[in-house]
C-alpha cells in the first residue's frame, strides 16, 4: 500500500489510462493468445491500482501470486512456442515483478505514526504515542527488501527511459509501455524508501 495520498492518486489514474489502452489493444486483435495477453495486462494495471489502497491489501498473497506466475509462465509459452508477441520475455518479467511485489509489500516499511502533539494533548495520549512511534521507527524494511525494489525500480524506470526513446524515435507508439514500466518503477521505490 502506498501511503502517501498524492503519489497513491497519481499512480491510479496512470494505472488507469493503462487499463484502456491494454484494454483498446485486447480489443483490437482477432487472436485469442494475443487478446488473452493484453487482458493480462489490464489484470496487472487494476491489481497495481488495488495494491496501491487500503482495500488491496485485502487480497489474500497466495492469489496475486498465483495469478501472476501463470501470467508470467503464459508469456514465456508465448515467447517460446506460440503466436508472435512482442518482446514477450519483458512481459514475462514484468509478471513475476508482480509476484515479487505481491510477497514483499508486507515487509516494507510502515509508515511512522504521527507525533503525540498531533494526536493531542493529554498525559495518557502522549505515553501512548510515544510507545506507537518508537514500535513503528524500528519497524524498518528488511535489507532485501530494500535491495530487491531498489533494483526493480531502476530496472522498470529504465525500460520506460527506454520506452520513451522508442516511442520518440520510432513508428510504434508504445504509450501503455511507457505508462506501465514508469509506474511500477516509482511503486517499487516507493516500497524500497
């Protein structure tokens, strides 16, 4: 879950307009492999924008990942036996970027409570506060955690660098890659701060 609210609305409406151009490009395409390929997107999109709210962290772990490693492995068939996708095994990764990012959010660090000055006034709220804050100041992610998404969000902030060449450069417009690898780069280091 990401905890500040401005970052927490702007990753949804990023993840947003992701859902509607997968979704455009589900629809657009006549083969069944390639359909079902950009519905999986849209599936990643709405699960980042889930992950990102108090409610997504509802969503039991073992279904996240359970869904997206059967993505990740359906992009892999795709890569290697099936109909042409472009730049399959990035998808794949960007799968199984899901399932890492699904087993690591209960390890990130929680947000610090606010100071008993802001909570009130009071002797007993003070105690109380106090005792919350310093639990939550020692409650820092573990160091893989950290390493783990600090790495994921370099790696997908630079696929959207280089998105952003290709869509500059080239023919191909890939706006939903961009927008996609651009925000769960910056969910990652959101997690690894």
């Amino acid at each position: 879950m990401i905890t500040n609210l401005v970052l927490r609305w702007a990753l949804t409406v990023l993840f947003a307009v992701c859902i509607a151009l997968y979704a455009r490009e589900a629809l657009a395409t006549r083969a069944w492999q390639q359909k079902l390929a950009w519905s999986l997107h849209v599936l990643m999109a709405a699960a980042m924008i889930a992950m990102g709210w108090p409610a997504g962290m509802s969503v039991p772990t073992p279904a996240y990942v359970l869904v997206f490693t059967a993505a990740a492995l359906y992009f892999v068939y795709l890569g290697l036996f099936g109909p042409p996708v472009a730049h399959a095994l990035y998808h794949s990764v960007m799968m199984a970027a899901m399932v890492a990012m699904a087993v690591v959010m209960p390890y990130a660090a929680m947000p610090a409570m606010p100071s008993a000055a802001a909570m009130g006034s009071g002797h007993d709220m003070a105690m109380a506060g106090a005792g919350v804050s310093r639990a939550f100041a020692s409650a820092a992610s573990p160091m893989w955690v950290t390493v783990l998404c600090g790495l994921a969000a370099a790696s997908f902030v630079g696929a959207a660098l280089w998105s952003l060449v290709v869509l500059i450069r080239g023919r191909h417009r890939p706006f939903a890659s961009l927008l996609m690898s651009l925000g769960m780069g910056v969910a990652f280091a959101a997690m690894a701060i």
